[in-house]
C-alpha cells in the first residue's frame, strides 16, 4: 500500500567533537492524508531528526544521513535534486517550529515574510497578497488589514504561532509538520492552537506531524503515535492503545511519570504561618505587575502559586527575596517584615529564606565548580560552618540530593539538565533554610526527570521540615506535589485554596478556564474534557 | 507514580569524564590550530627578543660600520647580523630590529595594559553603581572617542617630550573607552543573569558579586579585545614615530626604523621593508591568536555549545 | 524621533564643548609662536608687535573668552600662518579628504559585504579560508608601511601611477588603494563573522523550510539582520578616515584635512587646528547619526 509520506529505515548520525552521535537509528513510520500523527519523545530521543531530514534541513556535515529512504508519493525524496526538494519545501510539506519568535524573521513584515512563502513557488505578487490576508483572517488575527504590514515582535506569542501557522498553509500543502508548536505557550494559549490545527486538517484534508515532549498534547489531537527513546522507536499504536496498554519499559515509565494522577495532599495542620504575606504590590511606573497579595505559608507546607506568562507570580518571589523592591504592602517572615528590614538583618535572614531558580543552565555560574558553588554559601556566611569542615558538608549536600559526591569538582556544564537542578538544590539547602521559594524549578527538565526532583523537594520536606512556596504553570503538576493552591491572573491572585479544593470544586471563571486548558494524557479522559470545554466556551 | 529514588539519578544521562587541568586543555585546543600555534611561537620569540635583545645585542646594533652602508640583504658571507642588510650607517638591520623590539613592545603592552585596568575598572563602576555615576563616565568616554586619537597623541606629545612613558599614557587614554564600554555592556547583561541573582539571594556583597562572578565572565572577552587592541596600538606607535612626534632616535622602534629608511627608498628598500614585516608579522600572530581565544578560549561560548548540542 | 535628535545633539554639543576647551589650553600650551614665525634676531618691539596683533598678550583665560565669542558669530579667525580665514583652509582640506573617504568607504563596504557573505556561506572551504587570511593579513599591515612599499613597486619600480601630489584620476589611486586594505581587512571579518551567526539562525532556517534559493536566504533574509553589526564597525572605520587619514596624506602629499592639522600643529597655527577639529567632530556627528538613522531603517525593532 502506498502512504502519503514514508520514512523507511532512517539512521542520521552527528559528527561532534565528542565522536559520532547515532541521533536517529532505523526509524520507521508514515503518515496518510488527513490523519495525525504524533512523534512522542523527550529531550534528546531524535523525535525531530527525521522531520529535519524531511525537509532537508540537516546540515552535513556534521549530520550525515547514513541508510534509509523517505517516500512522498512513492519517490524518495532523499535521492531527489536540490531544486526538487526545494519545490517540495512550502508547497507540499511544510513546517512551523517550537518558538515562532525567532523563527520569523525580526525585519521583515509578516505579510511579506507570509507572501513570500507563495512568490517564492511562482505566485504573483498582488495574488498573493490577496491570499495573505484571507490567512491572516483565517488563522484568527483580528485587525488583520492592517497588522498584515507590521512585525514579528508587535504580536503576542500565541498570535506569532498563528502567523506561522499562515505562512505554512499558503500553498495548501499535504502535509504539515508541527514541531513542539505549542510547548513555549500558556496553557489556554496551546488549547487554542490545537483546535485551530484541527480545523484546518478538517478544511484542508491535509496530514499532520506533530512532534512534542507532551502526552496531553497527544492525548487531544493525536491519532496515532510513535514512541521514540534516545534514537530508536520503542513503540508505535494509536493515542489510546499507546496509553491504556503500554508494551516498552520505557512507554511505561514515561506514562507513570506523568503528573496529575497521585494522591492529593491534606491541608498541613493549624501551626503559626511561617510567612505572611499582607497586601504585597509592586508597580513599574504605571504598570502594575503586583496587586496586594496576600497569602500565608505553614511551617511544613508547600504552597503552589499557579499563572501564566505575566500573572505577577514571579515578581511575587522577587520582592520577598527582596531582589525587587516592593511598592506597597508587607510580607511578614515569623513576624519579621522583610520589605521594611534593614540589610544588616536581612543578610541574617538570607540563611532562612533561599530559592530554586527556573532554568539550571542559568543559576549556576558556569565558571565556577560544583564545590565553589555550594560552598559559597559558607563563604558568605561564615558563622556556619569552620572551613575545614567545608568538603565533608558538600559531600553530605551532594549525596542528599542523589549525586556523586566524587563529582563536586566538575563545573555544571557536565552536568545533565537534572543533575544540573540537583545542584541548584543543593546550593539553596547549604544555608540550612526554613523556607524555599522554588520559580518554575523543573519547567525546563523531561517529564520523567520533573517527577525525580519532585520526588527529591518531597522526601527533603519530610526529611528537613521545609516550606515551599512553589511557583508553576503546570497545574497537573502542582496537584500532585502542593497542600494548598494560589491562582493568579494579571497581578492578582484570583482565588485560592486547599488543593482538593482548588481541582475537585474551582469557584472562579478563571480557574475553571485554566483547569479546563490543561491536557489530560488519558485521550478518553481528553476527549471528555474537550467536550466540556466547548460547553464552557459557549456559556462565557 | 512509580518509585524513582533519587540515587539512581545519575543514570538519566552520562556525565562527562573529568575534564584535564586547564593548561592542558589549551595547550591541546592550540596544538590543533596549527596558524594559532605558528602566531604564539612567533609572539613567545618576540617577547624573547623585547626582554633580552637590547642586553645582549645593544653594542653590536649601534656600532657604526663604513664599509656596511646600506649593505643589501642575503650575503651570508658576513657577521649574521648583517644578513638583512645594513642601515645608512652600516649598522646591521637585523640586529637593530631585535633591539627595537624592546621599545615597540613595552610602549604597546604598557598602554594596552594601562587602558585595560582603568577600562575595566571605570566599566564595572559604569555598569554596576547608580545611574547618574555611569553616566558621567559614559559622557567621559565619548569625549575621548570624539577626539581623534592621532591628533591628541601629537598635541600631548608636542607638549610634554616624546619619551616611553608619555607615549604609553596618551596612547592608553586614547584606548580607554573600548574596554570601559566592552566591560559595562557584558556587565549590564551579566549582572541579570540568574546566577548573579541566586548568589544574591544568598546574600553575597556586591564586592563578592562584582569580582566572584561578573569580573570572570568578562575577563576572557577583555583579553580577546586586548590582544587586537595590543595590535592597533602597535599601529599607532608606529604612525606616531614615523611621523617623527613618537619615540626620538637614538631610541628605535620599528615604525621609526621605517621612517628613517624612507630617504633611502629607492637605493635600499630593505631599510624600510624589514622593520615594517617585523611590524606586519606581530600584528598579525595577534590578530590571528584572538580570533583563535574567541572561538576556543571562551567556556561561555563553549557552554553554549554544549546546550546546542542537548537541544538535537 | 525629535527627542532622540535633540538630545543627541544635547550630548554632542557637550562633547564638542569639552574638546573646545581641552584642545585651546593644550595648544597654547605646546609653545609660544612668535618663536616660529619671527626670526631668531627680531627685535622686541617686532616680537611684541606680533603678539599684539594675535591677541597674544592678553590672559589665556580672555583669549579663550574672545575666541568663544567669536565662535558663536561662526567665526573661526584668521589663520596666523596663511593669510586667508582658518575656516577657509580647513574646508578646502576637508572636502579632499571627504572625497577620499566616501570613495574608499564605498569601495570597502560594497566588497566587504559580497567577499564576507560568500565566505559565511561555505565556512571552512578553500574561498573562506584564502579570504579569512588575506583580511587578517590586511587588517595587520601599517598603512605607512604599505603606502612606501606601493610606491616602491608601482611608483618607482613599474612607473605606472605618479608617487604623490594632485592631479588626473591616476593621484587618487594609491591613496585609496592605501585606505582600502585595513578597514577591508577589519569590516570583511565582522561581516563573515556576523553572516555565520544569522545563517544558523531559527528564521534562515524557516526560510529554507519555506522553500526559498540560497540567493534570497543570503540576501533578503541573512545579509540585513548581518548588516546590524556591521554597520557600527563601518562607522569607525568611516570616523577614523575623516579625521584625516594622517600618515597617508603626509606620504602621498595629499592635501587633505589630516596633513592641514598635522602641519598646523607643527606650525603652531592655532586657529587652523581648533578650526579643522571643530569641522571633523560636526562631520563625525552627522555621520553618527546617519548610522543611527540606517540602524532605524534595517531593524524595526528599534525605536528612538
């Protein structure tokens, strides 16, 4: 039987400095007129190597495409000419990226940058700027006359997804191919973006590649999918099948560690609040990015503040650290008001407060060596601990949160993104603190890693009596892990509450929205919560 | 939610194994690029020649010879220092142009040095104090950078006399923007990082912040710059002696060396050409063993690569 | 755009104002004239008639007060050693040397771009390498070392272009072959360097994805998001050849706006030197913004 597109046996390997990197190994799979499939892996496993070499865009060397065949039509395209493939590219295959930002091009407008996509396979000019605009109203661009002749970085990032989104179905391809299209999104953003793929796989006929890291994502629009595991298809069935019966080891563990599904936490019983926080704002100039909130945090608690991109919920952690200076309000720390404090005793109380940072890569200082790093906190604070008792409390630091301790003279960048998080959490447990403030500390790690170092925050809580003040995007994921849930939206806190609470009985529009956003890996469960949405989106 | 503990966490990827100590793994990156490699050898042997040059060869550079005037190059038959030729003196080329190496040297590196520090210094302060201090400094420089630079060293140097260390001073003024700007840029991007940010939190000074953790990350940038820089201010030095308002004979430097054989252009035009190969042959290694620094000396960059490579 | 204009020229009237004052104090004090105009014998009463009329008898702070306000009548004074206005002089200069600089600059820019931009695009191959080196070796060579070396060979040696002084088209060959190697040299490197870093980004990318020949991806979608750092190099470069390409004038006899402020600082001709650097600073203004103008144009991401 002839496919739309096959991928045959397909190995690429990658020439690096560190040798000869097997980047994809004899995958197979293919992709019919009007279906979707979904290349499920995480970071590092090739799920976008084969949709690269679709359309030629391995640079070799390094890469080089060392065996298979890709049939589009029944001809393989890898043995096609240059300027085949290239007539190929846009007009029936095309391809939008991860982070549309830097995908488009900062100094063009998008009408041209969306027109060239026609001129450059033969459409006249006037025609297409025609079309263009019937796209830009297609994809959902209100003022669409006159953004057309504007740029890139005057759209917000779900619009920016959309004029990708444009640009790839001028010329009516047959196939598109989505790499992780909406991973850089908020939640309601990436639900909106879905359903606008689905409606124009509907109109269109077209087939769909969807590559992502995502089992919800899978779960709502998928109807095959294809398991990939450091280079190699562990697993391949429909949505369904992939999720209720698992056969690879790996397939299984990726799906248990999904968020979501655990035991949610009782409340933590009614001792005097570590931190409390009373009508905390901050404002830049006009804008306000903080309006008096007010929250409190129990000893042995961990509570979640969940919203998306521009909620305030960063700027929250900024000014009780103390890193922005608040513009009103007051946050009390055992009574204490960190925002009035004098430096002289809020040096003293940096030892009780200390914070996990959102990207690992970034927090820790790539020149300086897993010891220096840690052991700087006993640089600052001397009264800690006597020098020569430094290596052996570094030690003890590492082997708490799971790494060779015979590795604390390597710098971060040997490190792996987890193991990176490790540190970070490492560095902030040095200072024997009472309170961590943890800003989106595993957004940037795989699924399968989030769940270990949420599993490490958990066994450290019991361990050390810790609270956390966790900030997130990730719902499913605060639900397993917070006792109690604060939502924001636009600088205020909206509602708040136990998590069972929060989940099982939202009281907020809002929260409702968010909960209903979020992506269920179950595609039954999925397909149910779809449903509701659609209702919920008529009744607003 | 199945049981990860988290001892099995080092599984989840390969470390790298320990890397060699850092002088090795220079010396390896160098080994590799064989242009860089030429450029550093012939940069040490100049350095050899500016440091010992004038102790051992001083005599021999400025004893006056009549039979060896103008003495065209490639006669092997005579003393070695005579086998680039004699100048209008006779005095051998060859050993003239080691001595001059001391001179040339010492003014580029003493004015680079010099611009480096109070660059580095004024760029920390611009960058990390208040606003209206930086701004002061900012003003500063663009006065300097609105003056031609040639122009000021002729003005200043009319003034007060023509001698090493005057020369080092205008020169290094004339230089002190770049760094002062180079380093108050990388500062106020550094100083939002978020490392800058945890070591905060952990309540470090901004002394410990400033040295510990931004100072570092500059420094490989700074010392790229300075090493080309080293080269233009070479440059310039020769300009300014060839003009006859730098160094005053009997000192000699190599731009000086090829003003006083420009008379002699057309009778012989190894007066003129020797000093100024030494002069292209050094600007050269510099250029090259920067670009070399940039591309393989700096871990930020190496650092960048290494997330490249996670994101495949 | 109006406020980002004023307070430009708020800053660079400082500037300029700053360098007014540095260079009068510093002139006056390389020396006294009358010592280089008058003959070493001449009696008192011509040494002192000599000052009178230069106004150098007067405190420096009241010189200075005059010649400030003589300035603000646009007024630059007479020149002590020629007798004609300095301002006159120094224009006369400045356009030979703005001549000089537009044409080299061009000629730098144009071949810069299409030499860096072909070598961006196969890094490593033998066009890359042959180009990266001869830029290298061209950003390291001493112009005056060149300039005596070109006449020596095509001057002296092959007899085809005249050694120095004005004329026909043939004068101007040499000077700007001169100019042309270091910032070539210098602006070829920044170009190469900078269309390596655009080729490999997320949009060149998307447009290869589109479909699209190498021709545009280099010279629609590469080469103007490239030409942003580049630009800032071409103004130095551009500056640097304004105020005068000193050293090159001198040897070719060229008489640009560099060997007037060379030779009037020999000369002690103050007006001359204030006049002349006065002209290049505004010069160097313009020039500044105009890059700041084009930066506008290339990325509509900045706004002033």
């Amino acid at each position: 039987m002839n496919h739309l597109l096959q991928v045959k046996d397909l190995s690429v390997d990658f020439h690096t400095a560190q040798g000869t990197v097997h980047a994809v190994r004899g995958v197979t799979w293919h992709l019919d007129r009007g279906e979707t499939l979904a290349i499920l892996g995480e970071s590092g496993s090739g799920k976008s190597v084969s949709a690269s070499a679709i359309m030629n865009l391995i640079d070799c060397p390094p890469g080089e495409i060392v065996s298979g065949e890709i049939l589009f039509e029944g001809r393989d395209i890898l043995k096609m000419s240059e300027d085949e493939r290239r007539d190929l590219n846009g007009r029936r295959i095309a391809m939008i990226f991860q982070d549309p930002l830097s995908h488009l091009n900062p100094v063009y407008t998008v009408g041209f940058q969306i027109a060239e996509m026609m001129t450059a396979h033969g459409t006249p000019k006037s025609k297409a700027r025609e079309r263009t605009m019937e796209l830009l109203k297609r994809v959902g661009i209100p003022d669409y006359e006159n953004k057309i002749d504007t740029y890139p970085h005057q759209f917000s990032g779900g619009q920016r997804q959309r004029l990708m989104i444009a640009m790839a179905l001028a010329m009516k391809p047959d196939i598109l191919i989505a790499d992780e299209p909406t991973t850089a999104l908020d939640v309601t953003v990436q639900a909106q973006i879905l359903e606008l793929l689905e409606e124009l796989q509907a109109e269109t006929g077209m087939g769909l590649l969807l590559i992502t890291h995502d089992l919800g994502v899978v779960a709502e629009v998928a109807d095959r999918v294809v398991v990939m595991n450091k280079g190699e298809i562990v697993e391949s069935g429909t949505a369904t099948q992939v999720y209720k019966a698992p056969v690879h080891p790996y397939t299984k563990k990726l799906i248990a560690a999904v968020p979501g599904e655990g035991e949610m936490a009782q409340p933590v019983g009614g001792e005097e609040p570590i931190l409390k926080i009373e009508g905390l704002s901050k404002a830049y100039g006009a804008f306000t990015a903080l309006d008096s909130a007010t929250l409190t945090v129990l000893p042995r608690e961990t509570v979640a503040i969940v919203g998306e991109s521009g909620s305030g919920k960063s700027t929250l952690a900024k000014t009780i650290l103390r890193l922005e200076d608040a513009t009103g309000g007051a946050a009390f720390y055992e009574g204490r008001d960190l925002v009035t404090m004098a430096p002289a005793e809020l040096f003293d109380l940096r030892r009780e407060i200390q914070m996990v940072f959102q990207d690992p890569t970034q927090s820790l200082n790539p020149r300086m060596s897993v010891f220096d790093i840690i052991s700087e906190a006993f640089v600052i604070h001397p009264e800690i601990l006597p020098k020569s008792e430094w290596k052996s409390k570094v030690r003890e630091l590492l082997d708490h949160v799971g790494l060779d301790a015979s590795h604390m003279h390597r710098y971060p960048h040997q490190f792996s993104g987890g193991q990176r998080q490790r540190i970070a959490i490492a560095r902030a447990l040095a200072l024997a603190p009472r309170l961590i403030i943890c800003d989106e500390a595993v957004s940037a790690l795989d699924v399968s890693i989030q769940a270990q170092v949420i599993q490490l925050l958990k066994r450290l809580q019991d361990e050390l009596g810790l609270s956390y003040l966790f900030i997130a995007h990730d719902l499913p994921l605060v639900r397993d892990f917070a006792h109690r849930v604060v939502v924001m939206q636009g600088g205020r806190i909206v509602e708040q509450g136990p998590v069972r609470e929060i989940f099982e009985n939202p009281k907020e529009q809002y929260t409702k929205d968010l909960l209903a956003a979020s992506p269920h890996p179950d595609p039954e469960v999925q397909a149910e919560r779809r449903k509701a949405r659609m209702q919920l989106e008529k009744t607003a | 939610m199945t049981d990860v503990s988290p001892h099995n966490a080092p599984s989840e990827a390969p470390a790298i194994a320990d890397a060699p100590p850092a002088y090795v793994q220079i010396a390896r990156m160098l080994w590799r690029d064989k242009l860089a490699l030429c450029a550093a050898i012939f940069l040490f042997i100049v350095v050899l020649c500016a440091l010992f040059g004038p102790m051992l060869l001083e005599d021999v550079a400025t004893k006056q010879n009549l039979r060896g005037r103008n003495a065209p190059p490639f006669d092997f038959s005579l003393h070695w220092t005579m086998w680039l030729g004699g100048d209008a003196l006779g005095r051998p080329l060859l050993a003239r142009i080691i001595v001059a190496a001391q001179n040339t040297m010492m003014v580029a590196a003493g004015a680079v040095v010099c611009a480096m520090i109070i660059g580095t210094g004024l760029g920390l302060i611009a960058g990390y104090s208040n606003k209206a201090g930086s701004q002061v400094i900012m003003r500063l420089a663009d006065v300097i950078m609105s003056f031609p630079s040639l122009l000021l060293a002729v003005i200043v140097l009319y003034m007060l006399e023509p001698a090493v260390g005057n020369l080092i001073i205008v020169l290094a003024i004339t230089r002190i923007p770049i760094y002062l700007r180079t380093c108050r840029a990388e500062v106020l991007e550094i100083r939002e990082r978020m490392f800058v940010q945890a070591a905060k939190v952990m309540g470090a000074s901004t002394n410990r912040i400033v040295f510990r953790h931004i100072l570092p990350v500059v420094f490989p940038t700074l010392v790229t710059i300075a090493t080309l820089d080293f080269a233009f201010v070479m440059l310039a030095e020769s300009s300014l002696s060839f003009l006859g308002i730098g160094i005053q004979p009997p000192e000699i430097t190599w731009g000086l060396m090829v003003a006083q054989g420009r008379s002699y252009l057309t009778t012989a035009w190894w007066l003129s050409f020797w000093p100024g190969l030494a002069i292209i042959l050094t600007t050269l290694s510099l250029n090259l063993l920067s670009n070399w620094m940039r591309t393989a000396l700096d871990p930020v960059q190496r650092w960048r690569l290494e997330i490249a490579r996670k994101k495949k | 755009m109006k406020t980002f204009l004023r307070k430009r020229a708020v800053a660079s009237a400082f500037s300029l104002i700053g360098l007014v004052i540095l260079v009068f104090f510093l002139s006056r004090l390389t020396g006294d004239p009358t010592d280089l105009y008058l003959p070493v014998d001449a009696s008192a009463e011509a040494r002192e008639n000599f000052r009178e009329i230069h106004g150098l008898n007067d405190p420096l702070l009241v010189q200075f007060g005059r010649y400030v306000w003589d300035l603000a009548h646009f007024d630059f004074g007479m020149s002590i050693r020629r007798a004609e206005p300095a301002l006159d002089a120094v224009l006369r200069g400045f356009a030979w040397t703005l001549q000089l600089a537009v044409i080299t600059m061009t000629l730098v820019t144009v071949m810069a771009i299409i030499v860096g931009s072909l070598a961006a695009y196969r890094v490593g191959g033998v066009f890359d390498r042959l180009a990266t080196f001869f830029s290298l070796i061209g950003a390291s060579a001493p112009d005056f070392w060149i300039a005596i070396v070109a006449i020596v060979v095509f001057s002296v040696g092959l007899g085809w272009v005249p050694t120095s002084g004005t004329g026909g088209w043939e004068y101007w060959i040499l000077p700007i072959a001169v100019l042309f190697i270091r910032p070539f040299g210098l602006i070829l490197q920044v170009v190469r360097g900078s269309m390596i870093s655009t080729l490999s980004s997320a949009y060149v990318k998307t447009a290869r994805a589109k479909g699209l020949k190498n021709r545009p991806i280099i010279f629609v979608h590469a080469l103007r998001n490239a030409m942003l750092p580049v630009i800032t190099v071409i103004g130095d470069q551009a500056a640097a050849l304004l105020n005068g390409a000193v050293v090159v004038e001198t040897i070719f006899g060229f008489p640009g706006v560099g060997k007037l402020m060379i030779d009037s600082i020999l000369q002690r001709d103050f007006t001359v030197i204030l006049a002349a650097i006065m002209v290049t600073a505004f010069a160097i203004f313009v020039m500044n913004l105009l890059i700041d103008i084009l930066y506008a144009v290339l990325d509509p991401r900045i706004r002033y």
